[in-house]
C-alpha cells in the first residue's frame, strides 16, 4: 500500500465516523515509503482527542512506527484523570478509534 493511499483512507475514515463529530488534519505527508498525520478530533461525546501517527508502508500494507494522543474530556480535564496509561492500554484505545472509523465506512 502506498503512503497516500493510507492518509486518504484515513481521512474518509474519520469524517465518516458516527463517534467523531468533528476532524481537522492539523498536518499531514506521505513520502515513497512512510507519512504522518496529525488530527484533532471532537467525539460524540463531546471529549477531544488529538492524534499522531508515523507510519511505515510496504507492499503488504502500513505499519505504526510511532504514535501520540492527548485525549481531553468536555470539562478540559485530562482523561483518567491525568494517570499515566500503560502503553498496550494507549495503543488499545488509540487503534480502537480507527478500527471503529474504519468499519463504519
């Protein structure tokens, strides 16, 4: 899969989604073989999320080399109340907002 290919499915993605009620690409690139994005999305309910990903593409598709979010309940309090999450529960919540995106489309 090329880079490009990648950042427009995302992005058709986004804008589809039931749970994301508003999306702004903040900024985005795809070169030969890797790109970035970075979104700032308000959820249904309300809360904000901004998201980042670098990625990296081959042939048999994308790879998330490297990611960041900062996710901001409606009261502007950081989410879990500012805990620090553990990698694998960031990455579940992270992945769990595209794969949602995602199949909506």
């Amino acid at each position: 899969m090329k880079p490009i290919t990648y950042l427009n499915q995302i992005k058709s993605k986004l804008v589809v989604s039931p749970i994301i009620t508003d999306a702004q690409i903040i900024e985005d690139y795809a070169l030969s073989d890797s790109g970035y994005f970075r979104a700032r999305l308000i959820l249904s309910n309300r809360d904000f999320l901004e998201v980042s990903e670098y990625f990296s593409c081959a042939k048999n598709g994308c790879l998330t080399m490297r990611y960041r979010y900062q996710w901001m309940k409606r009261d502007s309090s950081l989410n879990d109340a500012g805990i620090m999450l553990s990698i694998s529960r960031i990455y579940l919540i992270f992945r769990i907002i595209f794969i949602l995106a995602m199949n909506r489309m």
